[in-house]
C-alpha cells in the first residue's frame, strides 16, 4: 500500500463525520453523483431487483425450496409452525411465506417475500457503510450487494437467507446510527430498531448466532471507549438479554429435539471443520476463506482481488484507528467488527461446531466483506464516486461471463423451468393412472409441488420413516427416507419397496430424480451391465425419468434386457 494511500485514508478518517469522503468539487460528474447519491443508489437497488426478479422466475423449485413450501403449506399456521421443527431452520420463514402465500402459489409469488427482502438489504447495506466509509465506499458496496451473483441467486430462492441478510443489515445500519447518535432520545430509538432487526436476523437462520456474538462484542467494546447515553446502553443490554432468551426458547423447542439429525445434515461439509488429526490449520483457513469471498463473487479473480482488498482495508482500519489514538479510536474500534464474525465462524469450526465454509451457510459474512473491501477500494481511488463506480461495475461484470453457478451439483441450465415442465408433461403423457412412481428423497420434494400440483397438502409427517407413500394426482409414489438414489443403494431400496408394496415380476416402476447429483439413468449403465440398455428420459442433466421393471427376485431390471 502506498503512502499516498494510507495519507489519503488518514486525512478522510479525521473529518467531522466519521469518516466521510474527501472533498470534491461542485462540478462534474462526481459533484453531480455526489449530489444526487441516494437517487443513484436507489437505481442501482433497481437494477438489482430486476435481477432478483428474473433469476426467480427463471428456475424450477430445488429439492429445499420445495421442501420448505411443503413445511410451510399447511391447513393452519400452527400446523405450518409444527411442521418447520422438523428442519433445521428457525421458524420464521415459513410463518413469513405461510402468509404471503394465500397471494399466490408460483414460483415467482413464493420467492417474492426473498426477492423483497434481498433487495432491501441492499438499501440497508448502502446506508451503513456511508455512515461509517462515507459515499465513495457506499457507491461501490451498493453495487456489489446488488450485483453479487451469490445475494441474486439467495435473494430468488425460497429461503430464509435473504430474510437473514435483511436483518444484518438492518441491524448494523441503526447500531451505527445509535453510536453516533448524542441525544439519549434519538439514540435509545436507534438502539430499539436494531434490537428488532437483530431478533429478526436470528428468528431467520442459526447461522446469525455468529453475527449476534460479533455485534455484541464489538457494541461492548464502544460502550467501553465511548459516553453512549445511559438508558441506551441499558436498552441495548436488556436487548442482549432478550436475544439470549430467544435463543433458550428455540434451543428448547427445536434445536434439542433434532440434535441427532443436524449431525447427518453436517456430513456434507466435513472439508469445512479442522480436523486436528491431520490438518494444517493454515492451509485450512487460506483455502475456506478463498472459497467464502469465491462464493459471494462468484469468479475466481474477483473473489482474489475482493479478499485481497478486504484484508488490506481492515489493516488500513485498525491503522488508521491507532493513528487517530485517544479518545477517537476508542469512538470506533471498526476493525474488530470486520474481523470477528470470519474469527466466530473459523472458531466454530475449529471446534467442530458448524462448518466454515464457502456456501450459503456463511453469508452473513458478505456485508462485512463487501464494507471493508469498498473501503479500501475507495481509498485507492481517491475517494472518486466515478472511479468507485466503475470498479465496482468492472468488478461486478466478470462473474456475468463465469460458468460457476451457486449451487454445487446443479449443472448450469439444468434448473430451468421449462426443463421440469417438459418432465411432468412426459410422466403425464407416458406413464397410466395408478402408475408406481419411485422417488429419493430429494426427488420426491419438487415432484410433490409439479406433479400433485402445489395446493396438495401432505402431512408434516409424511416422509418420515423408511419409505412413505401418497396419492398424487392419479398416480401412487413412493418416496424412499434416501436423500439420494444412487447404484451403490439402490438395489436393496428397489427389492425392499417391490417386496413391501406387494409388485408382481413384469410390473413397471418409473424413477424420478431431480435435484443434485448425478442420477441412476447416466451411472447404472456404467457399472452394471445388465442395465445398458436403460432408457431414461432426461431433461437436462439433473431431471430423469427412468422406467425399471421388477424381476422375479423383486430385483430391478431393464425394461429390454437384450436390447
């Protein structure tokens, strides 16, 4: 870093506000952008709900999507909330989507209340990091959290993670207010509007118990070092206290009573926990940071470049801190707050706990990546909103030409909707009423909502235990307590469902998988010979339609054995 540099970042640090951008002139195109920000910024959320709004319409309901909306469609809110502990997500999207979707039940209006929420953040992302950075950096983040591939693609799902990111931001923007706020009025009334989005953040996902822990210790840090007004630092404690009983309510009511079934859920990311036996710590964490930063941005060399302005911002931070001293630093101590929710999170699974990870598990992590890395790219370009403006433009374009997609074992295309239309059309047109339809688990989510048809209501408990069985729409379907059928488990998954449902040699089984994964139509030929001459239907790479017949042995057999 230049001197040029951290003088610039030192000069801007000292100003009134803390810290805004170096002064411009009136004229030209950065005193115009500078005079019409909020309207530029509000255009660049714009875009980005269009964004949000296109990727939402584009895809087909994945396996959790689809299992969420099965959660959520019950006869009675109560009932939705009953059904939603068994998942391993807080309750509060599905009592969210539970109301919104008596307004509609397409892919479009379930994801809508994340579409929404998405883009909000983006507002309340933009609002904080002028307040703490000033404009250029807010420019530049705005963009970013509009344009991230990874926030478009959670921001068009039926998730909580948007819901999650609305709160953060939500949060972090009226925790800045109420620091900076010196009427005790004013800033106890920041310090209630941030408790409500905390509550709201952790009521969205679990993973926000990282987020609450780095707020928490970084507010009392600030308390520590600054005069915050008595009664606001008794509410915001009193707040605390209230998270901590929110958390004691859902641990007691939801987090107990799945404890055996979050361990397979974990099995997944065992590559994101340290193991001590055989690991290298600082192999470890350079690869899973890289891979959180690649995650959010979706291309290699932007994900590189942001870590690497994200490192050298929180240096440049807590340099700046230190340069200030005294009483000054103490008003801030914004480098910890950057640094503690990745060491949370590293910390966690270090111990096992939860997974540090480049997914959607570790989101939370991107408004404090994105912050700290707008910083620092609005100090190298001199606090020039029409320079950060077309950095962060840049920057945001080049994941528009990578192939990577968010999902992992999601094959790029074969998401689309048209692709899961064209495969309930063809079980409809080739399979006869009363047809056996065989599904894993995952298969079975997103065929209940296209092919029952999403007003179908099935029992919260419905796929509990070994297999399970429903009516659907004039056709019987079987639905195996296996997340996914591959060669290695299918064989005895078939003789066991033919021997239970009573199937005769000669009868007809159709297998249907989507979701993740490879599925048996493309593996089976290639480990077994007597399936060469299978024919699945596929739509794309990740839907199949698969006929089997039942052998005499209750075996599955190729339709044509001799081809």
């Amino acid at each position: 870093m230049s001197s040029g540099v951290i003088d610039q970042i030192k000069a801007e640090a000292r100003r009134e506000e803390a810290p805004v951008r170096a002064a411009v002139s009136g004229g030209g195109i950065d005193g115009w952008l500078e005079a019409h920000l909020n309207a530029v910024a509000l255009l660049v959320i714009a875009g980005g709900l269009v964004a949000r709004i296109f990727a939402a319409t584009r895809s087909y309901l994945n396996p959790d999507e689809a299992l969420h909306y099965l959660i959520l469609n019950q006869p009675s809110a109560f009932q939705a909330y009953k059904a939603s502990l068994t998942n391993a997500h807080p309750p509060l999207i599905y009592l969210v989507v539970y109301a919104w979707h008596f307004l509609g039940r397409s892919e479009l209006m379930l994801r809508l209340p994340s579409v929404l929420a998405g883009t909000a953040f983006c507002w309340f992302a933009f609002r904080w990091i002028k307040k703490i950075f000033g404009s250029a950096a807010a420019l530049i983040g705005v963009i970013l959290c509009a344009f991230s591939p990874a926030l478009i693609a959670l921001s068009a799902e039926l998730r909580a993670y948007a819901l999650l990111l609305f709160g953060c931001g939500g949060a972090l923007y009226f925790l800045a207010r109420a620091m900076e706020e010196k009427a005790e009025a004013k800033s106890l009334r920041q310090i209630l509007w941030f408790t409500g989005f905390l509550y709201l953040a952790i009521l969205s996902h679990y993973s926000a118990a990282f987020f609450t822990l780095a707020l928490g210790l970084y507010t009392l840090a600030r308390i520590a070092d600054s005069r915050l007004p008595r009664k606001t630092a008794i509410a915001w404690a009193a707040g605390q206290a209230g998270a901590a009983a929110i958390y004691a309510i859902l641990y007691v009511t939801h987090i107990s009573k799945i404890r055996s079934s979050i361990v397979s859920w974990g099995m997944p990311f065992d590559a994101s926990y340290f193991h001590w036996d055989d690991g290298n710590i600082l192999v470890f964490t350079r690869d899973n940071t890289v891979n959180v930063f690649l995650f959010v941005f979706g291309q290699r060399i932007v994900a590189t470049s942001m870590l690497v302005f994200f490192l050298a911002g929180v240096a440049c931070i807590f340099a700046r801190d230190m340069a200030l001293g005294g009483e000054a630093a103490g008003s801030r101590r914004l480098g910890i707050l950057f640094l503690l929710p990745f060491a949370a999170v590293w910390g966690a699974s270090l111990a096992g706990i939860y997974p540090y990870v480049g997914s959607r598990h570790t989101v939370f992590l991107a408004p404090f990546a994105i912050a700290a890395a707008s910083f620092l790219i609005a100090a190298v370009s001199r606090q020039k909103l029409w320079a950060g403006l077309l950095i962060a433009g840049a920057l945001m374009a080049a994941p528009r030409t990578s192939t990577k997609i968010v999902e992992s074992g999601m094959n790029a295309g074969s998401d689309s909707l048209p692709l899961m239309t064209g495969a309930i059309h063809f079980m409809q047109e080739s399979i006869p009423r009363g047809g056996l339809i065989l599904a894993d688990y995952q298969s079975s989510l997103p065929l209940t909502y296209y092919l029952c048809g999403p007003k179908t209501v099935l029992p919260w408990d419905t796929n509990r235990g070994e297999y399970s069985r429903f009516d659907c729409n004039g056709y019987s379907v079987d639905s195996v307590h296996v997340w996914k059928l591959s060669p290695g488990n299918f064989a005895p998954q078939f003789a066991h469902l033919a021997h239970s449902a009573g199937l005769k040699p000669g009868e007809t089984v159709w297998v249907f998988q989507s979701g993740w994964g490879t599925n048996l139509g493309t593996e089976l030929p290639k480990q077994e010979t007597k399936f060469r001459c299978l024919a699945p239907k596929n739509f794309g790479k990740n839907i199949s339609v698969t006929p089997f017949v039942v052998g005499p042995d209750f075996a599955a057999s190729a339709p044509s054995p001799g081809c």
